[in-house]
C-alpha cells in the first residue's frame, strides 16, 4: 500500500522505545500507551499485523492487541488482562470494552483516528467523539482521512490543537490508476 500503517506505527514505537520499560503490572493496570481506532474489524486486525510484524523486527518488548467485534467481553478481557501497549480498536467494541471497564485509557499517549472518514461516514461519530472524551491526558493525536468531509473538519476542529496538514497526492492528483475490467463468461 501507500505505507500509511507505518507512518503512524514508527513514531508510535519509536515514543514507547524512549520511555522506560513498564512491568506487566503496569500495563495491566495503566492500560496502553497507543490507540489506534479504526472503522472496521478487517482493518484492525490488518494494523495489528503489520504491527506486530514491526515490532518483531524492532525486536523491542512491546506488546499489541485488537478490540473488535465477533469478540466476546470475556475473550477480549482475557487478552488485555495480558498487558498491552498499542491497542488497535474498532469505535463501537472499544465502548462496549470501557462500558464494561475492562480496560482504560488514562495512560493513552497517542491516538490515531485511521480513516477518519469512513468512521464518521459509518456513523461512528457519536462514538469517536465518546472515546476522545474518555481521553484525558495531553496526547498526540494524528487522523488519516482520505477526504475532509464536515463530520471529519468538525471532529479535527475540536480535538486536534494546532494541527498540522499533510495532503498526498500522486501526480495524476486524485484520478484513480486503476484499470477495472469486466468479463462475461457464458458457461463454467
């Protein structure tokens, strides 16, 4: 892909690297040190992947888990219970997770809101907004959107301070370079 996963994966580990090594007590009970929200449970568990693949080439102590559907409360409970310090989330598990209080977010700091628009276009708003709420320590917080829509100006307007702008563009601009095609196969 365009490397986007990594462009929030290598600062992330690189802040927990500069930090001293947490016991696993402290994990338990501070929870992780990163959220990554993400519209779908596909997604998730692909960032979580690419995740832990990074961190075993880091070779660094640092541990990742997924919240998302098709889950139960209880298997989610048991892998956090492990010790965390990414977490990958989709909106609605994660809410169900701190309705639940299995785990918390005081220690949280950074956040990635990843496809940003998809989330508010999927209707997770209200929930996004819900979870920045839960969040109250100083933290970085980077978004990745592929369009600014007025759900995603208004969440960025009132959660991010000072942001900064990056826009990628190819050199055909937003023009697709995908060639599809489309075949009619009359018998098996």
């Amino acid at each position: 892909g365009s490397g986007k996963t990594l462009a929030f994966l290598i600062p992330i580990l690189m802040k927990i690297d500069q930090l001293p090594s947490r016991p696993l007590v402290l994990k338990k009970m501070d929870g992780p040190l990163a959220l990554v929200l993400a519209p779908t449970r596909e997604l998730a568990q692909q960032i979580e992947k690419e995740a832990e693949e990074l961190i075993d080439e880091w070779g660094k102590n640092c541990e990742v888990a997924s919240i998302v559907g098709g889950h139960s409360i209880e298997e989610i409970s048991l892998q956090v219970s492990q010790g965390t310090d990414i977490l990958v989330a989709t909106p609605g598990r994660l809410i169900d997770c701190l309705e639940n209080h299995v785990l918390t977010l005081g220690k949280v700091e950074t956040l990635v809101l990843d496809e940003a628009d998809r989330m508010i276009d999927m209707g997770f708003e209200e929930q996004v907004t819900s979870i920045l709420g839960n969040l109250t320590q100083k933290r970085q917080t980077m978004m990745f959107t592929a369009s600014m829509t007025p759900g995603t100006e208004k969440i960025a307007a009132g959660y991010l301070k000072n942001p900064v702008r990056v826009t990628v563009s190819g050199s055909q601009g937003s023009t697709p370079m995908i060639r599809q095609l489309l075949e009619h196969i009359v018998s098996e």
